[in-house]
C-alpha cells in the first residue's frame, strides 16, 4: 500500500463519526443550531446587512469547517470581532451594493486563511501580544455594546463611530421609542436570569421567542424587526457568485483585518480547548479550516466566520465527543432554515441588541485587565492604545496599529531584555559571572557571554553594552554565542565594527560556539570581502571546548615576542563553557 493510498484513508478515517460518539455528538449540535439562531443573526445586524447573511453562516461555517479542524470540538461559526470588522469594512460601500460586498469579503478572507496555513504561519500568532489582543478584543466588546443602544431603544441616531452614536443618543433622549426599550430590556432580563438555570442552554432563544410573544400580543407597531431590515428568503440556501466589480484596496484592507482576528481567536480557542483523546491540535491546520469555512460561507452568502470561543464552549458542556457536535449544529441549522425561516422575520430587533450587549458585556476579562496593569508601563499603553484606537477608528486601521505596536513591542523587549556578562573563573576555578568592565585594559582576555535576543535593536543595544577598546593596547575578547542559530545582518554589520575597532589597536575578536549554519553563512570568503578580522570557532558536544579554545588562542596571541616581555592576560577562566 502506497503512503498517499494510507494517508487518503487515514484523512477519512479521522473524518467519519464514530458510532460510540454518534449520539452524543447528534444531540450536542442540537443546542449549537438553537443558539446560533440568534447569535447568527446578531452578527448580521452587527455587520450592516440583513440578519440572514449571518444564518447561512452559522451553518456554512460548523459545516464545512468542522470537518478540517485538528481542533475537534472548535465550532467555526459567526463571531462579533469579525462581524464588527466586516461591516468596518464595507461601511463605505453604497447600501444596496454591501450585502454583495460582504460575501466577496467572506471568500477574500477565506482565500488568505487557507494560504496563510499553506505557508504554515501558524507560528506568528504567537508574536501578537497579549496586552495587544486585550486592548483589541475590550475595544471591540465596548463598541458594540455602545452600537447596539439605538437598536435597544429604537432610537434613529447619526455618528461615524459607535461612541459618536451613543453620544448622540444620550443626548437626545427624546428619540427613544419606549416600547423598543421594554422589549430590550426583558431580553436582556431573560438572558442574565436564564444563564444562572439548568435552561441557560437555551437563554437565547428563550430570549426571542417571549419578546417576540410580547410584541405581537400587545400589538407594540412602532418596535423594529428583522423583515424590516430585509426579506429573509425561504427553503435552502442558493450558491452565490462574488460580484467582483465591488473588488477594492480598503475591501481587500478589510479582508486582511478579519483574516487575522480570525486567526488569532482561533489560536486562542485551541488553546482552551484541547482534544480529549490527547492528539496534538495543528494551527496550521486550523487556519486552513477556518478558511474552507469562509469560502463556503462565502458561496453560500454568508458573512465571515472562526474559531468561536463562545460556541465552542457550549459545544463541549452540551456532550460533544468529536468534530461531528460541530458538523451536526451545522446541519440542524439547515434543517431550522428550511422548515422555521419564516418566523425568524417576526424578531424584534430590540432583542437581537439584547444579545449582542450580554455576549460583548460578558467577554470582558476584569481579571485579564488587571493582571496587564499590574505588569507595567509598556503593558498599560499596549493596552490603552490599542484600546482607544478600536473605540476611535475604523477596526481596519485598529488592527493594523494592533499589529505594529505588538512588532514594536517585541523589538523593544529583545533591546531591554539584552544583558552581557563577564565570565570570570574563581579560586576553585568554578565559573562567575561579573558586570562587564566599560573599558578593555591592556593585553588582557575578556570572555562575555550575552543573555536575549540578538535580532534588530537586540544587536543595537549589544553595541552599546560591549567594553570600549579604544584606550587598550592588544586586547583580546571572546563573545560566547553559543545555541545561536541564526545571526541576522545588524548583528553582523555590529560585530563587524567591533572587530576593527579591536583590530586598530593590535587586538583580537574571537567568536565561540558557533552553530554550522553561522559558520557555513560567516566563512573566510565574506569575511575576507568585509574587510572583517575575527576568529570563529563552531561549537561542539563538550560544553566549553570551543570557549577554551578561543582562551588558549589569545592567550598564545598575546605573549608572542612584540619587542618586550611577555605578559600574561590579567583575566581569564581555567575552564569556560562555550
């Protein structure tokens, strides 16, 4: 048997239900389907399209999602960080043309998901930081809390931002509609009370029916729904082709946005839910799920969807056993479309305000919060910055000062967490660490060993820490690099300079514990081409040896006959590790 052939049914075999799980996973997408009702059309109206767009997503989503997961019980459904993203960025499109706008997103989006786990990016969504993503996410949860209130209160508001609106509904409390407000606030009660029950399960849908009861009951005309928004279609869900006419720079913008909040939620939701039957979970993997789930999303005329931390929590305490809780909610909410979808137009708009503000008031981390401001400044202004510029600007333009503060961020922490040592032997001949000298003295040998990162401004600031040669005759030092498998340019172009700097005044640089790849990379022919005067030893199993041998080369360098007598180096370890 060929290794495709196994591979083939091994891909299938990992795919098909297991007839022990098959009843757990049956039921457990039940509840999945019932919530996905109301979120899913939560996250259309969050998006600025007609609640359906968020329907087919919830089930396009789970779907075709779910079978790619390494993640086994994550749910790849609506989520309101990328719904707030997708309608940021199709605000600008004319009314008519944004549900169009929204589906070529969705595919664009799934498009750059499935590429980024092609190339095995998987790895960078650890460089996002942790202050970053807080500030990001409590952004994105104030904001719709703060753009829901008009829906809330029925109120007809203007802004460009969601704090503008809220301004402006609190200051002309004249337009609120009193019955809007009613309706909102006992789907808000509904939903606090019922998640403390046995019924919490099934909070949300509780908290539409007896709304929408209310509503029709005593007759209240002036409380918004769903078919006021738009028509919500009947039966299966068609195909759709992407207009690409509607293909722009800030629509591709905003594609990029939505990929990586995606990406990084879903990171996260691995993390919080790991496989139960102890198989490794594969980003990679799951960026690439993530994106088959956009693209049918997309095909489907849906909006974006990821990793729902949400979701995936109530797929696991509903019994879930594999991926098939998530495929099944996907396919139970077919069958909810195709036989309920009449009703879903009667929802009163109020309500599906109500759920957005208790899932957004409810993924705020007090406790995450007060952990970064405990950690320091540079925390505190990651944190506020991010979160200010999600409040303030498109979420488009807030990811993208998200992304550059975490780079600047990790620059910044290589350059402070740099620290050099001096590595001087005792009595015992033990080694110890000593603060490295600002001056090199005459004809000694210096041994330093460096702590952190050596890439950009941790080069930079290595500069600045080595000992000046400028005043010494014949110095000799030793840099200690050794488990360094890559050394960037800066940091060539730094050792580079030091080196002559020793070379001018008749000492030596000797660089030990070299990788092979470093030696292969740093050989006599680019050194000879730079003008570069240093010796380089490779590391070996022992630790030491090849430190040791930079030690005895300096020492012989410097009582070689020079016109007068020998002198010994007045530092230097019997036995340094390299």
């Amino acid at each position: 048997m060929t290794p495709t052939v196994t591979a083939v049914r091994g891909w299938f075999r990992d795919r098909l239900p297991q007839r022990r799980d098959l009843k757990a996973d049956l039921i457990a997408g039940l509840p999945g389907a019932i919530s996905s009702v109301p979120d899913g059309m939560a996250s259309g109206v969050l998006a600025g399209v007609s609640p359906v767009h968020g329907l087919y997503a919830s089930f396009a989503g789970p779907l075709f999602g779910g079978m790619q997961t390494s993640t086994k019980l994550m749910v790849v459904t609506t989520t309101s960080a990328s719904a707030l993203a997708a309608g940021s960025a199709i605000a600008t499109v004319p009314e008519g043309d944004r549900a169009d706008a929204l589906v070529l997103l969705t595919l664009i989006a799934g498009a750059v998901m499935v590429l980024a786990g092609l190339l095995r990016l998987g790895r960078y969504t650890r460089f996002v930081s942790h202050s970053v993503m807080t500030g990001f996410l409590t952004g994105i949860s104030v904001n719709i809390v703060l753009g829901q209130l008009p829906d809330l209160t029925g109120a007809s508001v203007s802004g460009s931002v969601a704090l503008a609106k809220a301004f402006d509904l609190i200051t002309n409390p004249t337009r609120v509609d009193w019955p809007s407000v009613l309706t909102g606030v006992l789907a808000l009660v509904l939903l606090i009370v019922l998640a403390r029950t046995r019924l919490a399960l099934f909070s949300s849908l509780v908290a539409l029916v007896v709304p929408c009861l209310v509503v029709i009951v005593f007759g209240l005309d002036t409380v918004a729904s769903v078919s006021d928004v738009g028509a919500i279609p009947t039966g299966f869900p068609p195909l759709e082709l992407p207009d690409l006419g509607l293909l722009s720079v800030s629509l591709v913008s905003g594609a990029f946005a939505v990929s990586a909040i995606v990406l990084v939620q879903g990171a996260g939701v691995a993390e919080a839910a790991p496989n139960r039957d102890g198989t490794r979970t594969r980003p990679n993997r799951d960026f690439s799920a993530q994106g088959v789930g956009n693209l049918a999303s997309g095909l489907f005329g849906g909006m974006p969807v990821g990793g729902s931390v949400g979701q995936t929590a109530l797929n696991d305490t509903a019994g879930a056993r594999s991926r098939w809780g998530a495929v099944f909610s996907g396919i139970w909410m077919v069958v909810i479309l195709v036989l309920f979808s009449g009703l879903v137009g009667k929802v009163p708009m109020p309500t599906l305000a109500a759920v957005l503000i208790f899932a957004a008031a409810g993924s705020i981390r007090p406790a995450q919060i007060r952990s970064i401001v405990s950690s320091g400044p540079a925390s505190i202004v990651a944190l506020v910055t991010t979160f200010v510029a999600t409040l303030l600007l498109p979420v488009t333009a807030a990811v993208g000062i998200g992304v550059a503060l975490s780079l600047l961020l990790q620059l910044n922490q290589e350059a402070v967490d740099l620290r050099v040592v001096r590595l001087e032997a005792d009595r015992d001949g033990r080694l110890t660490e000593a603060p490295v000298p600002a001056r090199l003295e005459d004809r000694e040998v210096v041994i330093l060993d460096v702590y952190g990162s050596l890439f950009y401004a941790g080069a930079r600031t290595l500069q600045v820490q080595l000992p000046d040669p400028s005043t010494a005759n014949s110095p000799e030092v030793i840099l200690r690099l050794r488990g360094r498998t890559t050394l960037g340019a800066t940091f060539f172009k730094v050792v580079a300079d030091y080196a002559n700097r020793l070379d001018t005044v008749g000492g030596r640089l000797y660089l030990s514990g070299l990788t092979p790849e470093v030696l292969e990379t740093w050989d006599d022919e680019r050194l000879d081409a730079q003008g570069v005067v240093l010796e380089t030893y490779g590391a070996t199993p022992v630790l030491g040896e090849s430190t040791l041998r930079a030690f005895e080369d300096a020492r012989r360098r410097l009582v070689r006959p020079s016109g007068g007598p020998p002198r010994e180096p007045s530092h230097g370890p019997s036995d340094p590790t390299g």
